[in-house]
C-alpha cells in the first residue's frame, strides 16, 4: 500500500503538472494568434493612411506649383495695370491742360459778345455758352485734383488762419447761388479767436462744396444753415440742409470716387454733378487730419454734413 502511495502521488502531481503545461500551451497560441491578427490589421489601416497622405503630398505639391505660375501671372497684370493706371494719370493731366486754354478763350469771347448787347435771343444764348464752360471748368478743376491725388502730389500748403473768417469770405458767392436757386441760407454762428494750420485755399474749396451741394439738393424755399462748434481740440463746421436726404446705405458710399446716390430719383439733380466733390473733399479733410461724414434721417428729410479739423495746436480752447 505505502509503496502505491509512493509511486502515485509523484505520478498525480507530474500528470496534474502536465496538463497544466498543455492548457497554457495552447492558451498562449491563441493569444498570440489573436494579437497578431490584430497587428496585421492595424499595419493594414497605417499603410492605407501612409499611402493616403502620400497622395496628399503629391496633391499639395502640384497646388503649390499651380499657385507658383499664377502668382507669377498675377504680379505681371499686377505691373501692367500700374503701369496702365500711370498712363491714365499721364493722359488725364495733359488732357485736362489741352482743354483748359481753349475753354477760357471760349468763355473770354462769350463775355465780351454779352457785354456788346447783341440782341436778347443772343444773349440768351451767350449765357447758356458761358454757363456751360464755367460747368466744364469745375470738372476739369475736379478731375486735376483727381489726378494729383492719384499720383500722390496733392499737397497741403498750410498757414495759421482764421477759421470763420475763411468762411465770410466765400458766403458772398455762394449766397448769389442760393438766392438764385430760392433756397434761403443761415449762418447760425461764427465763433471768435478759432484758429487752425491748414491750407486755407484747400479747405474752403471742401466748404464751398458742401454748401453748393446742399443748396443743390434743397427744394426751392427751403433752407440750409451754416454753423461751427468747438469740440476740444477740433473745429467741427455743420452744412444742414432740408432736402431730398440720404438713404442710409449710401452716407458712406458718397464719399466714393464717381458716386452719386441711387436711391434719389431725381435724374436732373444727377446730370449737373460727375460725383467726385465730396471724395475730393474727403481727401482734403484726411491730410489735414480730420474727419468728415454726413447724417441724415433718410430720403426728403434733409442732409447734415460735417468735417472736423484740429485746431493750431497754440490756439485757445474756448470751452
Ligand atoms: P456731385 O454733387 O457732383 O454729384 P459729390 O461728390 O459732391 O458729387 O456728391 C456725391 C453724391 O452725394 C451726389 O451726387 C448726391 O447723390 C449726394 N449728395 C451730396 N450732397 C448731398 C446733399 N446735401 N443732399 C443729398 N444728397 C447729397
């Protein structure tokens, strides 16, 4: 019996350690089959992107290709049209000089025929003829300005002055404009000792525009006034008018080159004005470092606009 029992419980235990060696055999093959599926497959899904962004590589390359050529075409036309933009502002000043000399003897002529009293029919007609080129004479003084500001010459000459003196100084031409058109124009005020350094010509040329214009856009027996205010550092002058108005998309647009509102309907109004005043007034402001804009509370219920320049810097700020 004792010799049974010896012989069988080394003989269990091998078995018993046996089986165990078996089952963990073949557990780790099918671990490690399931871990190497796995792997191929991930390997699978890397070559695929791998494979993916080569071909966006060879994509982003030829793009950057393409856009190398096209950038190239774009700087050419880029120096053809600055190029072409030269000969535009060539071709405006000589043509504007070219037209200039002919229209003053054309004017010249015409008021001397006026003054010989040739008969009324005739005058009538002298003063269409002189009213015409005085017409053309403004276009051709606006498209110069144009063309200076284009080509970056045009400079500011500036001066201490006077500021509401500048402005009693044109009221009397343009006051003979509004009793003409029957629209009755206010100076509300005219402060003392406002001084600013700028380019008297320049800046009474924006103000005489704006009064035009605001006396061209007001209906007969209506008004427009002329007021000043001191804010701070700066002199804002106001031109209110009571006419057709601004339509809201169109306050800032105004200030463009060649644009006049759309939303007004009054063809006639349009045909006597080419659109460039107010961006040539705009200019003006800007190289005098102010600003300039208008407000209104839409189509016929009238126009405010202002520009705002600094004061001369020694000037006393009356508060
Ligand atoms: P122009 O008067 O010669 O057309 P501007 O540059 O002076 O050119 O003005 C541009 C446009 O702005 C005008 O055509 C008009 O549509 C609008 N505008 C200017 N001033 C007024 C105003 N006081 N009231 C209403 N619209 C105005």
């Amino acid at each position: 019996m004792e010799m049974i029992l010896i012989i069988a419980i080394p003989l269990a235990f091998i078995l018993l350690l046996a089986g165990f060696l078996v089952v963990a055999q073949v557990s780790g093959f099918v671990q490690s089959t399931y871990f190497n599926n796995r792997q191929r497959l991930s390997n699978t899904i890397i070559q695929q992107y791998v494979e993916k962004i080569a071909l966006a590589q060879t994509q982003i390359f030829q793009r950057s290709k393409q856009l190398e050529v096209l950038s190239g075409k774009l700087s050419l036309s880029n120096q053809e049209l600055a190029q072409l933009n030269d000969m535009k502002s060539k071709f405006l000043s000589m043509a504007v000089h070219d037209i200039r000399t002919p229209l003053a003897s054309i004017r010249g002529f015409g008021e001397l025929l006026i003054k010989k009293k040739m008969g009324e029919k005739e005058d009538k007609y002298l003063h269409h003829i002189v009213s015409a080129t005085n017409q053309l004479n403004r276009l051709i003084s606006d498209l110069t300005d144009l063309a200076m500001i284009e080509a970056g010459k045009l400079k500011m000459e500036k001066a201490i002055f006077n500021f509401p003196e500048m402005a009693k100084d044109i009221l009397p031409g343009i006051s003979i404009n509004a009793q003409k058109k029957g629209v009755e124009l206010m100076v509300r005020n005219s402060p003392d000792g406002i001084v600013v350094d700028g380019d008297k010509f320049r800046l009474s040329q924006v103000l005489m525009n704006l009064l035009n214009n605001a006396i061209k856009f007001t209906p007969v027996a209506n008004k427009v006034e002329l007021f000043f205010k001191q804010e701070g550092k700066y002199i804002t002058t106001f031109i209110k008018d009571s006419g057709i108005g601004i339509h809201p998309t169109e306050t800032k647009k105004i200030f463009g080159k060649f644009y006049q509102a759309k939303y007004q309907k009054d063809e006639k109004l349009r045909k006597q004005g080419w659109g460039l005043g107010l961006s040539i007034s705009h200019e003006i402001v800007k190289s005098h470092n102010g600003e300039i804009g208008v407000t209104s509370r839409g189509l016929d219920k009238g126009s405010t606009f202002w520009f705002k320049i600094p004061l001369e810097k020694n000037s006393a700020i009356i508060s």
